[in-house]
C-alpha cells in the first residue's frame, strides 16, 4: 500500500505542475498531504513535516541572501560590461549564446557545487537572454544538463556517497566513469546547439524586423559579414529592414548582396532603448558606475569564501548583501526600495524550499521511501541478476529524482550491491552505475540548487521540466550506455 501511495503521490505530482493545473508550491504542500494521510499519519504529519524542515532552513537563509545580493549587483550594473563583452565574443547568434551557456555552466560546475554554477551562470547569461530576447528557459534547461552531467565528479557529493556507502576508493568509481562523462558532455553540447537554432528561428519568425527572416539565413549564419555595412545607414542597422537573399537591390546599393541588420551593435550600445524600463535599462537609476571596482572586489571576495567553504554559506551571503546595501544604498529609504525590488524572487523560491520539507517529510516520516525501494529491489527476478550493475543504472534515473541522494546512496545502493555481489559483480561497478542518474537527479524539486536557478531566471518549474527531464534522462542513458561499451559497467 506504501509503495502504491508513494508512486501515486509522486505522479500525481508531476502531471499537476507540469499542466500548470498548480503551482509547485501548492502542489508541494496539498500533494503529500493528503497522500500522507491516506497513508495513515494522521495528526503525527505535522511532526514529520516539521523535523524536515528544520534541515531546510540554513538552505532557505542561502537562497533567499543570495537572490538579494546578485539582484543588488545586476541593479548596481556590475554585470552590464561582462554582458557587452560576451555579446561581441559570441556575436548576435542565439545559437553561440546558447552554446557558450552550456560551456560556462559545464566549466564552473568543476568546483562541485551546484548553486555556485548556477548563481555564476545565471548572473553572467541572464542579461544577454534578456536582452536578446531569449527564453530564460532554454538557459535553465542547458544549465541543468551541464551541471547534473558534470555532478559525477569525486567531490561533487554522489561519487564521494556511493564509494563511502560501499566503502571503496573513490577513484575507483570515477576514473573508468569519464568516458562516459565526456559522452555524456557532448550529448548537452549537441542538445545545446539544437536548443539554440530553434531559438534563432523563433526570434526570426516572431522579430523578422530585427532578426530577419528565414529568406537571410545564409547571411545571418555567416554569408555577410557583421559591420560590413550593408544596412543602409552607415552598417548600424538601426530601423532597417533586412533585405531577402532571393534578388533585389540590396538596401545601401550592394547589388546582389545579402543584408542583415547589425543587432549586436544595437544590444552594446548604452544610448539604444531596447531594454529601457527593465532590470537592464541602461539609464537605471539603481546604477553605481562609481562603485564599479568596489562591487567586483565584494564579488570575488564572496565567491572566495564560497570556494574555501570557511564559513557557512548564508552567513556569507548576509554580510556580503549588508555590505553592499549599505556602501551602493547608504540612506535607509533605499535599501527599503532595494529589499522589496526583489521580494517576488525571494518569496518565490524559500517557499518552495520550505514547501519541498512538506514532501520529503511525509516520503521519509510514512515510510513511503523504504517501502518503494525494497519494492523495488524485491521485483527483479533472479534470471536478470547479471544485470544487475544496468538495472542499478537505469533504476538511479528516477529514484534519485524522487529521493535525496543520501536516502538512495545510503539506504538503496548498499541492498542492490549486496545482491549484485551474488552474481559477481563488483560494488565499484555498481558504484558506477549508480552515479549515471545524475543529470536527471539534478533537475528534481527536492535539490535546492535547480529551485535557485529557476527562482534566478524567473523560470516556471512546470516549464524548465518540460524542457528539461527527457533531454536529462538522454544523457543519462547515454553516460551509462558508454559505461557498458567501456567496460566500466559489465555484463555478468
């Protein structure tokens, strides 16, 4: 009955924020609690829910100092320079914009961390969706799968749970595990650059004005050179259309050249109007350009002691928010202003954290947990226990999306790698197997980390699943696809 309640309450969940029919806070907190009660907690649910909350409140206090402080950076225009100088490297293609997401996000997930990457990412990316017009959901999704990819690493956590759950050397696990990394790698790289054409072809369809049409595909993927001057007014582009490749005087007299409207030249240059009356109007009020050096050195300061993990986390970001209130906003009025410019963010995301406590609660406090996974290791018959080490592999992608990594690594792994043992295969193998989930764990409401970037990027839930769980689940089989045809993972 456990394990019927437990699959029904997680579908039932899922099919409820993916159709928007509620919004995953809400979903968080009706969901299990009716299930919870069904399943006989009766009034002890509000313990259940309490005691796990009490681990979600350092992570709340995280999130919600975080929010403020990269929110009072983007306002103070500390960013505005990196985002004129990534726009001229990657030029005006969505495509290479995309790409160069995933390349970030991939590069800066090296630490382990998955709200550092994405803080980085989406405070580095999210003013150039924004003001190419981009969906920030494309940046979530590539941002997920490179970071849920890259999360196999020995001291990202699950590499360093599974060998300690089985009690093995850690290299063990992920030295035969990176060519499936690297695989796995360029399978988001591939989804990345996919992702970033059918951007470019919805800013053409939607934007013809600015982004051409379809007709000045050849130009817009490098047939006339940018700045070569063929807009009509000196090669800026400001106002024009651009000219079809199909014929036709070129706008400026260039024959039977092809022109395209110079739109990166528009995006950098600060007297333009594209952004004005957003969190990028270049003529904010909110901007420090004085402080410019000051807030960089708080910014890598902070960062530095989120690498060297010397003091908790949240207390980091409360000192470095105080600080930066107090020198870019030294009259009370503002930092008021300030502090409630970016309450919706806040709100947002610590009630989603605290609402996730109602979930894992009455998952762990019912015993939906422990029945599900016994379930699961009791159906699989003898004949496919050679298979072991696979199953294992395929089973991660969707237990460790509904449970904590430590719930799965310390409670399930251990009683699959005991019965693999009777088979012959090695409790490395099935480490391995266990950490090919990863891209897909990343994306689940129960991992902190997806709730900040999804709160950052200002990014439905709902939506960022639907664009992101199969691309996921893809890498995921691709990693451990690699894995069998290396021998990192065999067949008994």
């Amino acid at each position: 009955m456990l394990v019927l309640l437990g699959f029904a309450m997680i579908a039932v969940f899922m099919v409820l924020i993916m159709t928007k029919k509620l919004t995953p806070v809400l979903a968080l907190i009706i969901v299990p609690t009716i299930f919870g009660l069904f399943a006989g907690a009766g009034l002890g649910i509000g313990d259940m829910v309490m005691d796990s909350m009490k681990s979600m409140t350092s992570t709340a206090a995280l999130l919600m100092f975080a929010i403020i402080y990269f929110g009072l950076m983007i306002d103070v225009g500390l960013f505005d320079p990196l985002v004129r100088f990534i726009l001229r490297k990657l030029g005006n293609d969505p495509a290479k914009v995309v790409l160069g997401t995933a390349l970030l996000a991939a590069a800066v997930s090296l630490d382990g961390d998955g709200s550092t990457t994405f803080i980085l990412t989406t405070a580095a990316m999210l003013p150039i969706y924004l003001r190419l017009k981009m969906s920030p959901v494309v940046l979530t999704c590539v941002a997920g799968l490179a970071n849920g990819t890259m999360n196999i690493v020995p001291w990202g956590g699950p590499t360093a749970r599974a060998a300690s759950a089985l009690k093995i050397d850690v290299n063990d696990v992920f030295v035969p595990m990176i060519p499936s990394l690297i695989a796995g790698l360029a399978v988001v790289l591939v989804f990345a650059w996919v992702l970033g054409l059918q951007e470019r072809n919805r800013l053409r369809a939607t934007q013809p004005e600015i982004w051409g049409t379809p007709e000045t595909a050849e130009a817009f993927d490098g047939g006339t050179p940018a700045g070569s001057g063929r807009t009509g007014r000196g090669g800026s582009g400001r106002g024009t259309a651009p000219v079809p490749a199909t014929g036709g005087p070129a706008v400026g007299g260039e024959g039977s050249s092809v022109a395209v409207l110079e739109r990166t030249e528009t995006l950098v240059d600060d007297s333009d109007t594209a952004m004005a009356d957003t969190a990028l109007d270049p003529n904010r009020e909110t901007l420090r350009p004085k402080l410019q050096w000051f807030n960089l050195g708080l910014t890598v300061a902070v960062m530095g002691m989120l690498i060297a993990d010397l003091v908790p986390l949240p207390y980091v970001f409360m000192v470095g928010s105080a600080i930066a209130l107090l020198v870019n906003f030294p009259h009370v009025k503002d930092q008021g202003k300030q502090l409630v410019a970016h309450a919706p963010s806040i709100v947002a995301v610590v009630s989603m954290v605290m609402a996730a406590a109602v979930l894992t609660g009455v998952l762990k406090g019912t015993g939906m947990v422990e029945a599900m996974s016994a379930w699961l290791v009791q159906i699989i018959p003898s004949s496919m226990g050679p298979l072991m080490a696979v199953i294992t592999g395929v089973l991660s992608i969707p237990m460790t999306f509904f449970m904590s990594n430590d719930a799965f690594y310390f409670g399930v792994l251990p009683v699959l790698s005991e019965t693999a043992a009777h088979y012959g295969i090695s409790a490395a193998e099935m480490a391995r197997a266990s950490i090919t989930g990863q891209p897909f764990h990343m994306q689940s409401p129960l991992v902190p980390a997806i709730l900040l970037l999804v709160s950052l990027a200002k990014v439905d839930l709902g939506d960022h699943h639907k664009k992101v769980l199969w691309r996921s689940a893809v890498v995921a089989l691709v990693m451990l696809g690699v894995a069998i045809l290396t021998g990192a993972i065999g067949i008994h």
